[in-house]
C-alpha cells in the first residue's frame, strides 16, 4: 500500500466535504451501515475518524478506528480530544489487525482498492473476518473492481479525476487526483476484478455477499438536477459491499 497519507492527512480530511461524497457516499454507506445502537464497530482504515464519529454519535456502543497511517490518527485523537465520543484509535495495518475483541460489525471506507495483489487482499478479509462475531458484518465502500478506469468517463465536475498508466490488467494502478481550493493531492490504489474479491471473501469465511451500487439522496437534487450526478451514477468510480459471516 504506497500512498502515504501522513503528508496529505488534513488535505484528505477537506476531501470528505466534496458534495458527491456527501450525497453519494456517505449518503449510500450509511444507509447500509444502519441501526448501529449498542453495537461493538470497527472501522478499519478510518482517516481521521469521519465515519467513525458519525457510527458512534448514533448511537453505537462500542467503536475502534483503525489506520496505518500516524498523520491520520493524529488527527482523528485530536477529533477525539475535542469532543471525547468514547472512540479508541489505534494505528495499525489492515492486513496484521490487532486483537481488540470482537464486534458486531465492520465497516471500511476505501481500503481493499489498497491491496496489489490477491494475498494482500486477502490478508485484509481474514483480519476483518477475524475481528466479527458470528453473524457479524462488514460493509465498505470501495473503489469500482468492476469498472474498466482505463476507458473511465471525466469524473472532473465532481472535484476530482481518476487515470491509468500502463496496461489494464490485475494490480494495475488506479492515481485519484482530488482537486480541492488550495491546489489537488493524489491518491493510488490498485485494481483486482470482481471474481478475485468475491474469492477473497468467501476464503475468509463470508457466507454471503452483496454488491450495491450508489445511491442518491434527494438532498443532492436540491444542489444539482439529475443530469449534473448521471456521469457519477451510471459509470461508477466506486462501489458498496455487504458481507456476512
């Protein structure tokens, strides 16, 4: 996993306020998230705590949040230091999970799309699948293994812009260019197909899988009309999975 964040945390962090990460992915994922009251959650690859917070403020009994990078923890303790919501941050690589127990669920915001080949993915789905209860739960959204970024349309008007260097192939480099008022930051992860995460789940013990596509809520039409969010929804940079152990 390359892409350092500690020198693009408070950058990411401004990101999360891109109007289609609030009416697209934040609005998509926490509808699949759910009724987390009394739950034990895990957030792994948490950033700076944005959904962390929000899992925890609705009324989520436990929540550990999870990052390999220092800069990111560093922020979301200070989050933490500042409006003291109970959460315990740990920094730690997704692929070697520490033991904090078991929880109910286990939600993840852009982190198998990290993993460069299918070992690497599969690390992370056994600790995830480890760190659940039985009939526990992880959803994540996740970048797109279904789309082919190579041929990918503009993603621009929407604040940021996706490319490919070299050959569409497995573990080929995805850079997401992020353009905020100060000047852009990238980001990479990699692409593994459908098949490959669909084998990764079922080797660390899923029983079943479910792919959802985003969704957009009605706030967004109040911004934009339908035609603005089209490009965004029918070629989809991003994806959402629901597994269950």
């Amino acid at each position: 996993m390359t892409t350092n964040y500690d020198p693009i945390a408070e950058q990411y962090q401004r990101s999360k306020q891109q109007p289609w990460r609030t009416f697209v992915e934040c609005f998509t994922l926490m509808n699949l998230v759910g009724d987390t009251r009394g739950m034990a959650v895990l957030d792994v690859a948490c950033g700076e705590g944005f959904y962390t917070r929000m899992i925890r403020q609705r009324g989520a009994a436990r929540v550990t949040g999870v990052d390999l990078s220092h800069g990111m923890i560093d922020l979301a303790r200070a989050q933490e230091a500042r409006y003291q919501l109970g959460i315990e941050y740990i920094v730690a690589d997704a692929r070697e999970l520490p033991n904090t127990g078991q929880f109910d669920l286990a939600v993840a915001a852009y982190l198998l799309n990290y993993a460069r080949t299918s070992n690497e993915l599969q690390a992370m789905c056994h600790g995830i699948a480890r760190s659940l209860k039985s009939g526990g739960r992880f959803v994540t959204v996740n970048c797109n293994p279904a789309m082919i970024f190579s041929v990918a349309p503009s993603y621009r008007k929407y604040g940021f812009e996706t490319n490919v260097e070299g050959p569409w192939q497995e573990g080929a480099p995805i850079k997401w260019t992020f353009h905020l008022s100060d000047g852009p930051f990238d980001i990479e992860n990699y692409h593994l197909d459908v098949a490959l995460h669909e084998e990764a789940f079922r080797k660390a013990g899923f029983r079943e899988v479910r792919w959802h596509a985003p969704q957009l809520s009605s706030e967004a039409l109040m911004e934009k009309d339908q035609d603005f969010w089209s490009t965004l929804l029918e070629y989809p940079p991003m994806t959402f999975i629901e597994c269950f152990k």
